[in-house]
C-alpha cells in the first residue's frame, strides 16, 4: 500500500510539472521543428503600391495571395497593373526561420523567391512570358500586420529582351492562423522529467528518515515514561 501512494504521489507531481510547463510555455522545444497545421491555415492578403523604376510614369499597384506551408517555403500569387498587367507565381522561401528557427515575435523576416509570370502591356496587344527574381522584407506590426518594402528584377522575352526592376511598399493580412505550433524536444523534456522525478526522491527519502527519526524518539520516550511493576504486586490474603 506505502508503494502505491508513492508511485501516485510521483505521476501527480510529474503531472503537475507538466501543467504548469505548458502553462507557462517553457517547454523546451525544437528550435527548427514546428507541427503540421490544416490546409487553410498560414495564408496571407498582400496590398502594395510601387512600380517598375526603369521607365518615368509607371506607378502603380500590386494585390497578392498567398500560403506558407512550411515557416520556410510558401507560395504566392500576384497581380500587377501599371503600364503592364503582369499575373506571376512565386515560391518564397523565409531565410530567417530557415536559419535562424521559428519565431512568431520575429520583426523583420528575410524573403527572397523567384517565378514566373504573364505579361500584357495596356498600350498594345502583347503578351510575354517571363521570369522574377526578388527580395520581400517583412516588418511585422503586430499578429495579423506586417509591413512590406519589395524589390524584384524581371525578364520578359519580346523582339528582345525586356528588363523590368520594380520597388515596392505595402502590407500584408494574415488570414486566420498565421502561426505554428511548437514541437517539443523530447530528449530534453524527459530529462527535465527525470530531474524531477529525482529531486522527488530525494525529498521523499528526506521525509522517511525524519518520520524513522521521530518513531525512534517516540518509542524511547515511551519506554521511559513507562512505571516499573516489579515487587509491586503482593500475595494475596488468604
């Protein structure tokens, strides 16, 4: 029965530090790990304004969705309108979790990605296919904000070859669930749990021989305390 209460009083306490690791969110977790979330969670509305800074009066703006399915690698679908209807697909990659782990607080984010895209000029019935290279700086505002400054180089094929740089600002909504969940290490959680399931121990080991050290002293305050009976009883009387 003592067992059984011991090992009860163990899974309680390992439960209760458990409790309190989650409330508190120091679990250690993986730094680069994060769990898979549904389908519909991690995208993103993009609204930018800017334009193609080789030619004088080519201002205009961009609208964009997109998905992260990893905290590293996401898609991206964006239309242009300036002097150009331009419909492209990039695949981006966040060089600063890929580095440097998963942060949600992080405030500025490294982005760069490349793609393809569609190409109309409004002023003639032209249609080119091209390629991007760019640079996405995200600057987070808060949970669902972020501020974006994004600089891309495009090639487009015409009678020759058509050269775009474009510079860009604006923001990006993140839609539902923008962030991932963590993954925890469990080398490190189990050796936090047997620390703690040692330092238990310890305490109960402690406690037992305090309780051996009091019954010690009880029984020898009994045995004092006790009236001797011997030559007290007398013959009885006939």
């Amino acid at each position: 029965m003592k067992k059984l209460l011991i090992s009860l009083l163990l899974v309680f306490s390992v439960m209760t530090v458990v409790a309190q690791e989650d409330a508190q969110g120091a679990s250690p977790v993986e730094r680069h790990s994060v769990s898979t979330n549904p389908f519909f969670s991690n995208w993103f509305l993009q609204a930018n304004f800017g334009g193609n800074v080789n030619y004088d009066n080519n201002l205009g703006f961009s609208v964009a969705i997109g998905k992260w399915f990893t905290p590293g690698i996401g898609l991206r679908t964006k239309y242009s309108i300036s002097r150009y209807n331009i419909l492209s697909e990039h695949v981006l990659f966040n060089l600063s979790n890929m580095f440097y782990g998963y942060n949600d607080r992080r405030v500025w984010s490294l982005i760069p990605y490349v793609g393809a895209g569609w190409r109309k000029l409004k002023a003639e019935d032209h249609h080119a296919f091209g390629y991007t290279l760019g640079l996405w700086n995200r600057f987070r505002v808060s949970r669902k904000i972020a501020l974006n400054v994004d600089v891309s180089y495009g090639v487009f094929q015409r009678t020759s070859k058509d050269r775009m740089l474009n510079m860009e600002v604006g923001l990006t909504y993140s839609i539902g669930s923008g962030t991932w969940g963590r993954t925890p290490n469990l080398d490190a959680v189990h050796a936090l749990y047997e620390s703690e399931i040692d330092a238990l121990n310890a305490q109960l080991q402690d406690a037992y021989s305090e309780n051996d050290e009091l019954r010690r002293e009880l029984e020898q305050r009994s045995s004092s305390s006790s009236p001797s009976t011997s030559g007290d009883m007398s013959s009885p009387v006939e």
